[in-house]
C-alpha cells in the first residue's frame, strides 16, 4: 500500500483523509514522532498549506499531502479565514473560537459563509494544490457534538444539520475537506506513478 505522510496532528482531520483515500496508507506526523509545531506565517490557505508540506518534506524526503483551512464569513469579509483555528487567540481553543464568532454575529441578518480547503501535494519532481468549498450559513447557536472546529455552528446549504449533528460518513460526502481529497484522489489516480 502506498505511504502518504499528511502534515498534521489532528486526528479528526488525519481520519477524514483515510476515509477517503483507503487504498493509501496515510500517516500522520505522530506516526513519524514529529512533535513540533509547523510555524504557519503565511497570510493565505494556499500559503500556510505549502509551507506545512514543504517543511515536513525537507524533513522526511517522502511525498506528502498537507492541507490548510479556514472559515470565511461574508459579513466579517472572509474573517476568520486563515486564521480560524487561532481566532480566540492562543492557545487554539474551539470551543472560544466558536463563542467569538457567534458574539460578532449578534443580531447580524447576513450569515453566510464558507469553509474552505486548500490541499498540497508535494513530491521530490513537484507539487500541486486542490481547493475544495461548501457554502452554508453560521447557526445562531452551537448544535451537535460531532466534528470540530466550527462543526457544530456550519449549517451547509441544502442540509438542515450542522456539520457537527452529521455523521462521519454524511460530512465526508459534502465537505470543503471532501471536496478537495476527492480532486487529489482523482489526480493520483490519473498519475499512478507520482507517488
């Protein structure tokens, strides 16, 4: 089975990958005991997803996927974006992020949004990105105890759940995540001999 190294520590994230992509063996950087924090200084999704892949291929020398995203309200004017995971300031907490966001929407009509994927493949020859989207509304307040993130207040259009109400399973089907591993599968599948 082939190996992918995806740059993160995050389990939730690492096993929708793996949900996906189940003919890879994807690991994830505890697996490799990499314990140090990735420093994201770039101002974008597509930045910070580069820099993560970049930074742990110069380390391991093996392909790796990478992905970085954000939630990005149109009220707020895309914010918080890239800096979703680290809105409450640090260190990351969901659970205040999610607070913080629901008090800037107070009594504001305006509530929708997008998540959004930027996924980097690198390999030694070359890399490529993928982007994925969903749009949906901000609840006006937190609903469901599955997922992370901003799960449980992303009501995605056409569904009346939020992310964190939908199963495993009925998220990987229509996530920005999903979205985009599904055009990095594609890809991989149309050039076997990347990896």
């Amino acid at each position: 089975m082939t190996q992918l190294i995806l740059a993160t520590h995050n389990d939730h994230k690492a096993q929708e990958f793996r949900d996906i992509l189940p003919q890879y063996s994807v690991q994830t950087l505890a697996d490799f005991g990499h314990d140090d924090e990735i420093e994201e200084t770039a101002t974008s999704l597509e930045g910070n997803s580069f820099i993560k892949a970049e930074t742990i291929f110069k380390r391991y020398g093996h392909v790796v996927i990478s992905d970085d995203s954000g939630l990005e309200v149109d009220a707020l004017n895309g914010i918080p974006g890239v800096y979703s995971a680290r809105y409450a300031g640090e260190p990351r907490n969901d659970q205040r992020n999610t607070e913080k966001l629901l008090k800037e929407l107070q009594g504001v009509f305006n509530r929708k949004a997008q998540f959004r994927t930027v996924i980097t493949l690198m390999s030694a020859e070359n890399s490529f990105q993928f982007e994925g989207i969903i749009r949906g509304t901000i609840a006006k307040s937190a609903r469901g105890e599955a997922g992370f993130g901003y799960d449980p207040v992303f009501i995605p259009d056409g569904v009346q759940q939020t992310f964190g109400e939908l199963t495993a399973n009925e998220k990987n089907k229509i996530s920005h995540r999903a979205n985009a591993i599904e055009k990095l599968l594609h890809f991989l599948n149309e050039h076997p001999t990347f990896c």
